[in-house]
C-alpha cells in the first residue's frame, strides 16, 4: 500500500460525492413535483404503479393548463426499498429539485423515515396508503385510511348476520407496525363487542413468509372451535402463498371468510381468484364501482397504461391507493389555485376543508385539522375475474380517526397536526 | 282454451322453479335467507336445477342477470343444496351431500334426515348420516338418544366433533350422569385421533418444504456444488423458470386453450431450456473466465442477478404475475377429517425425488456425468485426457441453471411468481448445498427434507421466525462440528 | 509422484555449491539444540508406537513403530502410497492416528497436542511442494518463521532487533538468498522456494526437522549442497527427512528405514537395507 | 469540480504531487462541515443534503476498510459485516430514542403497550453506556461467533456462507416487535445528542468532523497493522495457512483480533451513521447490504488501504447518481459494473491506477 494511491482514492472519491452538488437543473416556468415512490427492490411490486399513476394526473392536469398557468414538472427518484435512501432522497427533492410537494411512501417505515426530513425543512408529502393512524403531521397529508376508516367497519360486518356473524376471529398479520397497531385496536373492538380472549387468536408471520401450511392448519383447528373469520394484514408478497395454501386445503370462504387490508386488484392480478371466491377485502375504493366519474378513471388510467406501454397494459386495473394518489394530486393542485402560491403554509390552509369528486363515487373533503380525508368503507367480495363485489358500504364518507379511541392515552392527544408526534 | 290449461299445468313444475327464482333474484336478503331456510326443511326434486343455477351465482342458464350472493346465502345455498342431492339417485352425490350436512345441518332439517336415515340402502351414505343426525342428536330430549349420538362421535375423527363435546360437558349442559361419561370416553378418543391426524400433518408439511427447498437447492448443488461457482443468480435461474410457467400458460390459453390443464408437463421442457440457455450463455460470456477464483464468481454472478431481476421488472411489470394451478392440482387429497393433502404440494415431493433421480442418473449413469466429474475433481488432468472441459463446463453450468428452471415451475405452483423470486430461496439453497456438502447430491437430498422437517416441527412450538433463527443458530453449530457437511470427502486431501 | 523440476532463475548461483558444510553450520550457529521444554534424557526425540490410521477403512498406516535419536539424521523411503506423508502428518498433529502412542522427547504427548503447540515444542516441517508465504519477501518469510514470542500480542509490537536482523542475514546467506531478500516470494523458482521453506526452518530452529522431499526439483549441485547443508544439522538436531533420490539418501544417511503399506518393512543401513529381500521385491527391485 | 483533473495528474507527478492531492483532499472534507455553517444563499454554502450524503458514503468507507481488513488481509470475505454495522447503529439509536422520549417509554414500546423497558435497554439513556454498547455489541458477538468458527477451521466460502446466515439470522430477530428493537420500523424520530438539536447545521458538522475523523483513524490502524509484523502474520495466513501453523503462529488469535476488530469498526461507523440518516432498521442487516460492502472492495481493489474506501465512494456515488437520472435503469449499470470490474480489473481500481501510474 503506498501514500500515492490512497490520495488518488480520496480526490476520486471526493469528486464522485461532490457530484450531488451540480444536480439540480433549473428550467423555466414550471412547478416541480417529487414522486418517491420505490421503482427497484421489495417495495416495487407496489409503488411502481403509484408512480404510473401519479405521472397520469400530472399529464392530465398539464392538458387542462397546468397550476396557477404553469404546469407541473415531475422529478421522479427511485428510493429502491432502502429506508434510508428514501430520507436521502426526501432531502434531495426538496433542497436540490426544490419541488413545491411530494407525493410518495407506501410502508410505514418509508414514512416514518422521511418524516423529521419533511418536518425540519418544511416540506409537503401525500401519503396515499392505508396506514396504522398513530401519527398526525403538519406537514403529510393522509389520502388513505386510518384504522377506523378500513378495519373497525370490516369487523362490524363481519360480525353481523349478513357477514356470516362470526363468533372467533384468527387475527393473522405479517409482522410490522401496521398490522400491530392494527390488531391491537381490532382487539379492544372486539372486546367492547362481547368477545373474549380465547376466541381471539394473534398470529404473525416474519416478510416474505411463504409457506403457510402450519398456518393455514391452524386456522383450521381454531375454525372448529365455532364460527370463524380470519382478519388478515398479511403484506403484499405473502398473500399469494396463503390464498393458494387456504384454496388447496379446502377452507372456503363459506367456512371461515378471510377479509383482507392489504390486498386489492393489483395484488390478485398475481392471483388464480377462482378458489378465492367470496373472501372479503376493506377499502375506500374498489374497480368495480359503478359511477361515471370511476368509469372515466379507469378508462383514462387504461389507456395511458397502452399509451406509455406498461408492463401488463393489458391488464391494468385501478385500487385504492391509486385513487387516493389521484385525489391526493388534484386535492393539492386545488389547493395551489386558491392559494395562489404552492408556499407550504399557504397551500397547508388551502387544504383544508377542500373538497374533490372522487372515484369512489363520493366528493371527498379534507379535514379540516386533522390532515385526513373523510372516507367511505366498502367490502367487497373477491369475484372470479380478479374484481371485487362491494357487498357493503358506509352510507357516508367517515371522519378519520389517526389517533384510536380504543389505544390508551390517545384521549389526550390533539385533534390538529403538530410536529414531532 | 282446454289445450292451453292443460300445457299450463303440465308446465307448471318449470313455471313454479322459475318463479321462484324471479321471487329469490329480487327478493331482500333476510327473505333470502328464510327462503333458503325453508328449502332445506323440506326439499323438493325439482328444485335441484334451479339451486345447481343459484349455487353458479345466476338463476337460469342464459339468463345473464348475475346474482349477488354474500357468504351467508352461499354458506346457506351450499346446506340447502345439499339437503336436495339427499333425494339423488346416485350414492356418491347423495355421500357428498351428507359430508356437506355433517358441517352445516340444521336442527330443522332433523325430521327431513330422520325420514332419509330410514330409508337410506348404501352403507357408506347412511353411517355419514348417522354423522350428520348424531351431531343434531346431542340435543335431543332423550338421554338414550344423547347416548348414541355421543358414542358414535366417539368413532370420528371430526375436529367439530371435538368442540360439540366439549360443549356438552361444559358444567350444568348435560345432566345425565352416563351420557357425561360415554362423552368424555368419546372426547378422549377424538382428541386421539385429531393428534394423529395433526402430527401426520405436519411431518407432511416438513416433507413438503423439504422438498421446495430440494428443488430450490438442486441446481445450485451442481453449479456450486461441482463447479465451485458461488452462483448468487442460481435464484434467478428459478425465476425465469417460474415466469417460463407463465409465459407457456399465457400462450396456450391464447393459442390451445383445449390443452391448458397440461400447461405445467409443457412448461418443463421449456423451463429447462430457458434457464439452461440463460445459464450456458452466463457460462460463456463471464462466468468461465472466472473459475478457481470462487469470491470473484460470486461478485460477477450477483451483477447478473441485479441485471436479471431488473430486465424482468421491466418485461413483465414489477408486481407478480398470475400462475394459476390447474384442476389436477388444485384442492387436495382428504386423508382424515383434519388433514387435506393437497394435490400441488403431493405432485412437487414426487416431482423433486424424480428430478434428483433424474440429476443422479445423469452424473453417474452418463459420458457426460463422467466428464464433468472429471473436470470438477481435477481439471489439468481431465483436459490432458482429451476431455473438452470449455464444453463441459458451459453443459454442467447449463444442467444445473435447467434443474433450477425446473424447480422454477414448481415453485410456480405454491407461491408468488415475480421478479424477487429468487431472492428469497437464495440464502435456503446455500445452506442446503453447504450443510449436505458441497458436491454431494445425497448430502442435499437429506439436509433439505431435514431442515424442512425441523421447520416445521419447530414452527407451532415457537413461531416461523424463532424457529427460523434457531436453525440458522443450529446450523451454524453444525458446521463447527462437520465443516464438510454432513456427507463429506475424508481423506489425505492437502489444502 | 516427483513433483517436476522447474528451470532455476539464477543459474549461475546453482552452478557453484558450497562444499564446506561445516563453515554452513556455524554460519547458521545452531548452538542450542534443546529448548527448556523438551526432555529428551533417554536419548530418543521421537517415539511412535503402534501407530495406525485409518480413512474409511483404509488403513494408512498399520501398527508402525519408530524411534529417531536425539541427533540422528534419519532417511525414510517407501513406495507411493506406503504412509511417509500420513506419517508426518501424525508427527505434526494434522492427523490424529486412531490408535496408538506419540511421543516427543519423554514427555510430550503429541496426540494430545494441537499443531501449533507441536510447531512451538520443537517440531518443524517442510511439505512435499515447497510452500511459503508468497506475497511476502523472502526476508519477510524467514521474519516470520524466526524463533520468538508468537502470540497476536507480541506480533503487533514486535520490532526486529539487531541481532534478529543479523541471524535473518545470516540464513539468507547460507541458502544463498541475499540478492532476493526483497523480491516476493511468489517469483521465486521451484529450487529456491524449497530453499527458502529450508532456510524458514533453520530460522525456526527446532529440535526436530521432517523434510518431506527436499530435494525435488533442484539440479545436482544443489542436491549436494543440501545433502552438507543436513548433514552438518544433524547431531546437535534430529531430522528425519522422506526422500525419493537414492543418490541423496545415500548421500546423507546412515540409518535408513523402508515403509510399506503403513508399517515399517526393513531398518538399518541404506546397504542392509537394499540388500534385504523383501525391500527389493516391494521397492527396489521392481 | 476538479478532483478528477487531480487524479489525472497525480498519475503523472511524482509521490511528493500525491501526498498534497491527500492533504487537499482531507482540508477539502474538513472544509465542508465548516462550509456548511455558511448562511444559505452564500456562494460557499454547503447544503445539509450533501454533508448527510458525503457522510453517510465516508460511514461506508469505513465499513468497506473494516471489510477489507478481514478478507483483503487475512482472507476471510465476510458477507456478514452488515449485522455489526447494524448493531453498533442500534446501539447508538438506543440512547438517541432514549433521548427523544425523555422519561417516557420510546413510542414504539407505548404501542405494544410495554409499561416497561426491556432490561437490555437498562442504562442506554446514559450516552457513555451507549458508546460501550456500540463497541461491546458487535465486538462479543463477533468473538463468540469467530471463536467458533475458527476453532473448527470453516473458511473459504463455508466462512462466507455462514456469516451471510449469521446477518440473516439477525435480520429476522430484529424484524420481529418482540425483540424489542421497534420490528421493522427501527428507530426514526430522534430529536437530539448529547442535548444538541439533531437536524442543526453545527451538529451535523460535528458528526461530520467525527466521521471523518474516524475515517482517518481507521485508516491510520490499518496502515500501523498493514506494516506490522502482525500484518504480515495475516498475509502469511491468507495464502498459506498450514504453512503459518507448522511455524508456531496459531492462526486462530491471529483471525480472531482482526475479525474483532473489524466488527468494533463497523459498529463505531454504524453508531456515526445513525444520527447522520436519521433512521436505523432491521433491512440494514439484509445479506444483500453485506455483499453490496464486499463488492465495494472488490471494486475499489482488495488487499490495500485506499481500495475500498475508493469502491465505496465509486458505488454509493453512483447509486445516489443513477437512482435519480435512470430510476429504472441504475440495476442494469450497477449490475454491468461489478461484471465488469470481476473480469477486467481483478485488482480494482487501485490495481488499474497503479499500473497506469507505472507506465
């Protein structure tokens, strides 16, 4: 080893590093707009098609003239599953590209990742996943459901005769904050609804889980035991192996329901639906809703998947975190009108109370304080072509609550956003 | 007008079904569920069709109105359905039906299975009656009724029968001294026999991730195993084999949609090629100039699996694409009440045993076999003796990418098929070849059905993840006491 | 099987050998020929009784017995395959033998003992291919093998002292090194590595030397040069050294003992030896 | 920026040209820190997103140096430096959510409704503590797992297989909530060290200061072992190691420091990572992170001080790079790389500055 190569590295490595310096490229006009979603890595099977989408509204709002007369430059960024790229990256959008919002994140940790990012510089993401509450940030706006808004009326229905009226439930989670905090508050329910603790089975499975033959045996054993449904927060990857494991073993859906959080139309395109028939899902938003504004939606959304030549254009379908990106981009760019300016401060107070019609067939409105949107709830039922039936609904869109009456302590928890939560 | 009456009435059977469907289709749920109530009670022959219609979800054929059923209707359909097959012809509908009654029946429908129960000929049907009656009987007034009921529970090993008893020897619901007894006689025997079905279970479950893991490890147990590459994108290599099953499914729906039952028998050869192909390619262009440096294969072969896994992303789309399992393996073999043997998961133990007889024979029944141990055990020396090791080489790396593209379609079957397949079998299949051996195609056989077996008897103790982590703890250990693996070379072998 | 001889880099140098092995040896200055720890009173340094080893079956060595004097020069030969490495390789503790006892000095247990602890009680060895550090110097690799504190602690703080250096001048000489002290190792031809694992186990200074064919691969002149070289070691260090060239063993030693088929056949001088029938039916008379 | 004008001419000038290039190179990542204190606006100014980049690359380095140590020197490619790395950042993101939570209970704890800490988490709440653990967590496992695995001699790619089911393992306890370490959200949120505000521009540059410090330190050790008797222990050892036994070096002491050591080193660079990214989790012990730090070194050239520490900088500046100008692509040109540099610079980069240098 010898002095002469160690400073070669150095000066090499330093001007690489440096590189960061001279990224930003200035052009004229025009309001930029991150998208931080992971395009690489575990999480892509997800985010990728929010991206899609997120690049559809922009293209569609550029059509109709743009924000304010100037239109909307997306920088899109690839946190590629890396949790500590995404606050890297979080920090790169909003010091080098300057972008006047985000739109990104879909696991918890991404979020809670770029979160004091957001906070110390002042910045503006939308979220637009369903997530465990328990957070309320001036500076995120929510666009999916908190707890009550998805999981406590999936229960409730569950448990009334036209659901089946199930007696024991088999919480069954993949093993993260979500599905924890989740349960956790399913459980106090269910206690408040007569339910006792030996008819509660908790169960989680590590990521990536792929062999759910104890599990699923399990179920079964439990299911003898008197009327049963399985509430399950399994993540994404982990679905394909437990719906095949269920069908082959012969549970249907008839005999213990499974109604899932996390599982929508993109996530049964990698699924053979025809044993799954009759399992439940909880959403916001599902495909098959008949209204004109979803038809559009999902025409346009169609559409720009054959223009842009998507994977799988064919097949491309809309769910629920799409169409909270959807609303969540219009939303801001609403906001940005009556503000006049895309200033944090003015856009956050622009923000609230507006109202957009959305896909689910409701008009949507932000909350006033608490940064979420008031939604409605919908089950539905998995059909053999991939869609899902809504079997019910809420007969209004609900208020969120992020912070969950059924988690002690949270009664003292403000009804506005505030920093560091 | 006469002609017209009479054609009426005889129509009328057909005008009363569809009726009645026109009443079930507009009907409200809880006039549903009455309706559906009643059937059940009292079911008519006629009846049939047009509960075969509203079980597809329509009332008619042809009538493109699609009834909207929750799984309360369908949970009661299927009992009500069922309570209509009694009245079948045919024995094994009429076994089915009762089957089907033994989880749903209805205090109801007692008086309607009594009156069936009398008159029932075939042996089979009529003890799955008894089942179905006994079940219903553990309520009935008189003890002597109660006393059968309990005794003839005591003979299944039905998991529900289990928690009926138990049930009934909750303190204060059954009175009868004798009944209490002859229902914990019986409760002792079920249990019995749910412990034997459950055990059976779950060394099935052993067996069967031994075998995926088998499978998964197979291919790496010759590019690694006799080649010395550590090949990261052996992974990949089942990848491609698994969107291979897809691609084939996708053109023979389009193209022969007649033989789609058969895709997964087609999808091997073509698996096998792909992977196999991609592997020899790999073989040529990098790997070859890389052998007897094994870290350094490891850094170029994990490049190609980034590279791999990214160009799939793009072909394909990142989220998962549908294989479906056809007919012949979907659903699963009932072997005991609480023990279903599915079909896919039977099909890939024999499948992953017939691959390993399939690699055996090939290395040592085989000019090829012959080579290629040659070349792996000394190089020099096999290519003085004529032997085109370039050749060699590119063919056992081809074999081994082929045998993962094999297990590709398999994996295909039971899990997800998208562009991080292989990743996560990457770190399984190391661990098998290392602790069988490396080079040792008996040492991979038995470390991959014993860790499976020990996952799986691990997993209700513990949970998946502890009992995970305590494997690799075991593992480790292991190869402190073997570092060879468990099937190890002994001898004067100077290092 | 003799490993291929390959062509020396520096000719000339192997073209002049030194003859006087006894200006070698006190160039060397093996004085001491005992450490602290050996006992070696009864005049035997290696004792090996009904050794045998055994792999899968096949037993490498049988029931061998041997014994090596306290400054004996001891040559072993032996068809392929008889157990001459195996042997050494019981002596250093690489195998352990399955049955069977191995002492060295009076009381050290070698079965009991790990291969380094062997390597610090006084046993040394030089493998069939010449093997040394190739990346290192030549000077770097006689530093390493030379007689000192060789714990982690000691080899981080370790500094060569002027007599160290001195010594590791004085070896470099002796296998005619000096112009390559600095030159890796790994560049050195086959003749001068196996000189450089002899001049590696002169710096190591044991009580006992297993040379395990020394002389593969050198020209005749070195041949000679080592046959003074070894010579002038024993007496004050016992050697037992396996060796295929009769020439050389003939050259050297004055007790010879035959292995065959893991025990020993015949022992005695190389003339008794080669005139003992069974050794020429096995060996030498093919 | 004329850093790569530098290169190219310290390729030409003499030794004297390169050690200046080092010094300037060393004032340039002083001077940042100080830089970065400028007011916003300043033409001088260094944002915080550079310094956080700069930094968290120059942790890698580090790691990349320990790296390099194990399997440059002694031999043993390690695919489990990952998990030390990881151990010494939780260490260090105990006594930061210790901080952020004051006297309550950290917020991931308040939601599986533990009243209690765990009794690992006794002490953290005192920084000195947390600085032991950062050295004792990574340094004992690394001695208990080293005991073993070299007292039954596993080495070769049995060593790396096992180190990579060793981070695996790890991955797995921590992603589970019930060890205690926040699952998979690890720790994020923290609000100060030591007192000082967290996000400031001063503590940023102080942590910076200390990363590069520790580099240099690093660098410094591993020069004083590289030239020590010991070093030359462990180059013996690579290449042959019986060899090294039958002259009465037991190669296990020798294995076992500088694996130890390596492990303290990951874990110091972890500990300084944290509070610079702001988060720690369990994905940080995923085997693909241990392989990305050997392809580091194996970039950069193995076997010498300033390749890996060239490689880390090489891969995570293009990472950073590609992942915003090819989102969709950067796999392809990551992946392209490490083919490239296995079959065409067997010695890394440094091989190839060096034989460029000597032409």
């Amino acid at each position: 080893m010898n002095r002469r190569s160690l400073i070669k590295a150095f000066t090499l490595s330093a001007s690489i590093a440096a590189m960061g310096l001279s990224w930003s490229i200035q052009a004229a006009e025009t309001i930029k707009v991150g998208i931080l979603h992971s395009l690489s890595g575990t999480m892509a099977i997800s985010e990728t098609s929010l991206k899609d989408m997120a690049l559809m509204t922009i293209e569609q709002i550029n059509a109709k003239g743009g924000v304010n007369g100037k239109l909307l430059e997306p920088v899109v960024v690839d946190p590629a599953s890396n949790w500590p790229l995404f606050a890297e990256k979080g920090r790169q959008l909003l010091t080098q590209d300057k972008v006047a919002v985000v739109f990104g994140c879909w696991t918890s940790v991404s979020r809670k990742s770029v979160l004091p990012v957001f906070e110390e510089l002042n910045g503006l993401l939308f979220y637009p996943v369903q997530y465990e509450g328990e957070e309320m940030s001036p500076n995120v706006f929510y666009t999916g459901a908190a707890p009550n808004q998805q999981a406590i009326p999936a229960v409730e229905y569950l448990m009334s005769e036209e659901g089946g009226g199930a007696k024991r439930y088999f919480l069954l989670g993949t093993d993260y904050v979500y599905p924890r905090t989740t349960n956790k508050i399913l459980r106090a329910f269910l206690h408040s609804k007569g339910v006792a603790d030996k008819d509660i089975e908790e169960v989680y499975t590590p990521f990536g889980h792929a062999d759910y033959q104890t599990i699923v045996a399990n179920i079964k054993k439990f299911a003898a035991g008197g009327k049963t449904a399985v509430i399950s927060t399994v993540n994404g990857d982990s679905n394909v192996p437990f719906y095949k494991e269920l069908a082959n073993q012969g549970l249907k859906a008839t005999d213990v329901p499974v109604v899932a959080f996390s599982v929508g139309e993109e996530e049964l395109r990698g699924i053979d639906t025809k044993p799954l028939v009759g399992h439940l899902a909880a959403w916001n938003y599902f495909e098959s809703v008949q209204n004109p504004v979803n038809t559009q939606f999902v025409n346009d959304w169609k559409a720009y998947a054959k223009a842009k030549n998507l994977p799988g254009a064919d097949k491309a379908v809309t769910n629920d975190p799409m169409e909270a990106t959807y609303v969540g981009i219009h939303m801001w760019a609403q906001a940005v009108e009556k503000a006049g300016t895309t200033d944090v401060d003015k856009v956050r107070e622009a923000l609230a109370g507006q109202s957009f019609k959305a896909p689910s067939g409701y008009t949507l409105t932000m909350d006033k304080t608490n940064h979420h949107l008031h939604k409605p709830v919908m089950i539905g039922e998995i059909q053999d072509d991939g869609q899902f039936n809504v079997v019910w609904e809420t007969e209004q869109p609900l208020r969120a609550q992020p912070w969950s009456p059924f988690i002690p302590g949270n009664d003292k928890r403000p009804d506005y956003a505030v920093k560091g939560n | 007008m006469l002609r017209l009456l009479l054609t009426l009435l005889l129509l009328l059977p057909l005008a009363t079904q569809a009726s009645e469907g026109e009443y079930f289709i507009t009907a409200k749920p809880a006039e549903q569920v009455s309706l559906l109530e009643g059937w059940a009670a009292q079911p008519d022959a006629a009846r049939l069709p047009l509960l075969d219609n509203l079980h597809q979800g329509r009332i008619a054929e042809g009538d493109t109105r699609k009834l909207r059923l929750n799984n309360r209707l369908r949970g009661l359909l299927e009992n009500t359905l069922a309570s209509h097959q009694l009245l079948s012809d045919v024995a094994k509908v009429r076994l089915a039906a009762a089957q089907q009654l033994q989880k749903s029946a209805q205090p109801a429908q007692v008086a309607f299975l009594d009156r069936r129960y009398a008159i029932e000929a075939d042996a089979a049907v009529r003890a799955a009656l008894g089942l179905v009656l006994a079940n219903l009987q553990l309520a009935a007034p008189e003890p002597s009724v109660r006393l059968a009921a309990v005794r003839l529970l005591g003979e299944t090993g039905d998991p529900m029968a289990r928690t009926r008893l138990e049930a009934l020897l909750e303190p204060g619901v059954e009175t009868d001294t004798n009944v209490r007894t002859a229902a914990e006689t019986s409760l002792a025997q079920v249990k019995r026999k749910l412990l034997f079905g459950e055990l059976l279970g779950q060394a099935f479950s052993g067996l069967s991730l031994g075998s995926i893991l088998l499978l998964a490890a197979l291919g790496l147990a010759i590019t690694f195993g006799l080649l010395g590459v550590i090949n990261m994108a052996h992974g990949e290599m089942l990848m491609l084999g698994a969107y291979a099953t897809y691609v084939v499914q996708v053109l023979i729906a389009r193209y022969a949609p007649g033989a789609i039952e058969f895709y997964p028998l087609i999808a091997l050869p073509v698996a096998f090629a792909v992977s196999a192909g991609v592997g020899m390619l790999l073989e040529r262009t990098v790997i070859r100039h890389l052998y007897g440096r094994p870290l350094e294969t490891l850094l170029a072969t994990w490049g190609i699996s980034l590279i791999l896994i990214q160009a799939i992303r793009l072909l394909f789309g990142a989220q998962n694409v549908e294989v479906a399992n056809p007919a012949w393996l979907s659903g699963g073999l009932q072997v005991l009440p609480n023990l279903v043997l599915p079909y896919s998961r039977l099909v890939i133990i024999g499948f992953a045993l017939f691959v390993v007889l399939l690699t055996w024979l090939l290395l040592n029944r085989t000019r090829l076999g012959l080579n290629v141990r040659a070349v792996t055990q000394n190089r020099n020396m096999a290519a003085c003796c004529g032997v085109p090791t370039g050749r060699v080489d590119m063919l056992a790396f081809g074999l081994g990418s082929g045998i993962a593209g094999l297990g590709g379609v398999a994996l295909s079957q039971i899990g997800n098929v998208g562009p991080d397949l292989g990743q996560s079998y990457i770190i399984d299949s190391f661990l098998v070849v290392v602790l069988g051996g490396v080079g040792q195609l008996a040492g991979s056989l038995w470390a991959a059905f014993g860790l499976g077996i020990a996952n799986k008897l691990l997993e209700p103790q513990i949970g998946a993840v502890l009992g995970k982590i305590l494997i690799l703890a075991l593992i480790i250990l292991f190869i402190q006491k073997r570092p060879q693996g468990l099937f190890a070379l002994k001898g004067r072998v100077i290092d | 099987m003799r490993a291929i001889p390959l062509p020396p880099a520096h000719p000339e140098f192997m073209l002049e050998p030194v003859l006087d092995a006894g200006s070698g040896r006190d160039a060397i200055g093996l004085g001491q020929a005992r450490s602290q720890g050996l006992d070696a009173r009864h005049g035997t340094v290696l004792t090996l009784e009904d050794i045998s080893v055994s792999f899968d079956g096949f037993k490498a060595l049988n029931a061998l017995n041997l014994y090596i004097g306290v400054g004996e020069l001891r040559c072993i030969i032996g068809p392929n395959g008889a157990g001459k490495t195996t042997l050494m390789d019981v002596i250093t503790g690489k195998t352990r033998p399955t049955t069977g006892k191995a002492w060295f000095g009076d009381t050290l247990d070698l079965t009991r003992m790990s291969e380094v602890q062997i390597a610090q009680a006084g046993i040394g060895r030089k493998f069939q291919k010449p093997t040394v550090f190739e990346a290192l110097s030549v000077f770097e690799n006689l530093e390493l093998a030379q007689k000192a504190d060789k714990s982690v602690l000691a080899s981080l703080i370790a500094r060569l002292s002027g007599e160290q250096r001195d010594r590791i001048d004085e070896v470099l000489q002796t296998i005619r090194l000096s112009a390559s002290a600095q030159r890796p190792a790994g560049l050195l031809s086959h003749g001068q590595k196996q000189f450089l694992e002899i001049g590696m186990l002169l710096m190591q200074d044991p009580q006992l030397l297993l040379l395990d064919e020394p002389v593969a691969g050198m020209t005749d002149a070195e041949t000679e040069f080592t046959a003074e070289l070894f010579k002038g070691l024993a007496g004050k260090h016992s050697l037992m050294v396996v060796e295929h060239d009769m020439g050389f063993v003939g050259s050297i030693a004055d007790h010879v003992t035959v292995l065959h088929q893991g025990s020993v056949l015949a022992e005695g001088s190389l003339e008794q030896v080669q005139a003992d029938d069974r050794v020429i039916e096995v060996y030498l008379g093919r | 920026m004329n850093q790569p004008l530098l290169v190219t001419a310290s390729q030409k000038a003499g030794p004297r040209w390169t050690l200046a290039t080092g010094a300037v190179v060393l004032l340039v990542l002083l001077a940042l820190p100080l830089l970065s204190l400028l007011p916003e606006g300043h033409s001088l100014h260094v944002s915080a997103y550079t310094l956080t980049l700069v930094g968290k690359i120059l942790c890698y380095a580090i790691v990349a140096l320990a790296l390099d140590l194990v399997w440059g020197y002694a031999g043993l490619l390690s695919l489990g430096h990952g998990l030390f790395f990881a151990l010494g950042g939780y260490a260090m993101g105990m006594y930061l959510m210790r901080e952020a939570a004051g006297d309550g209970l950290p917020a991931f704890m308040t939601f599986l409704s533990w009243t209690e800490l765990p009794w690992y988490w006794a002490g953290t709440q005192h920084f000195a503590w947390a600085l032991c653990l950062v050295v004792l967590a990574p340094g004992l496992l690394a001695l208990v797992f080293g005991f073993f695995a070299f007292r039954s001699r596993i080495k070769g790619v049995y060593f790396s297989i096992m180190t990579q089911a060793l981070t695996f393992a790890g991955m797995l306890l921590f992603f589970r909530n019930e060890t205690g370490f926040g699952g998979n959200n690890g720790f994020t949120n923290f609000r100060s060290i030591l007192g000082y505000e967290i996000t400031a521009q001063s503590t940023r540059a102080v942590l910076f200061l200390l990363t590069v410090s520790l580099l240099v330190a690093s660098l410094y050790l591993g020069w004083r072992l590289a030239r020590s008797k010991f070093g030359r222990v462990l180059t013996a050892l690579r290449d042959a190691e019986n060899r090294l036994m039958f002259c009465g070096y037991d190669p296990r002491g020798f294995k076992l420091f500088v694996w130890v050591l390596s492990a303290v080193l990951c874990g110091l660079a972890g500990a300084l990572y944290v509070p610079q990214v702001g988060i720690i989790n369990p994905s940080e012990m995923s085997p693909t992170n241990s392989i990305e730090a050997a392809v580091w070194v194996a970039l950069g050239g193995r076997g010498t001080l300033i390749g890996p520490l060239l490689g880390a900088g090489l891969v995570n500046g293009m990472k950073s790079w590609f992942t915003v100008a090819f989102p969709e692509y950067w796999l392809f040109c990551l992946g392209a790389l490490f083919i490239l540099v296995t079959l065409y610079l067997p010695k890394g980069v440094v091989g190839l500055l060096k034989k460029r240098g000597e032409q």
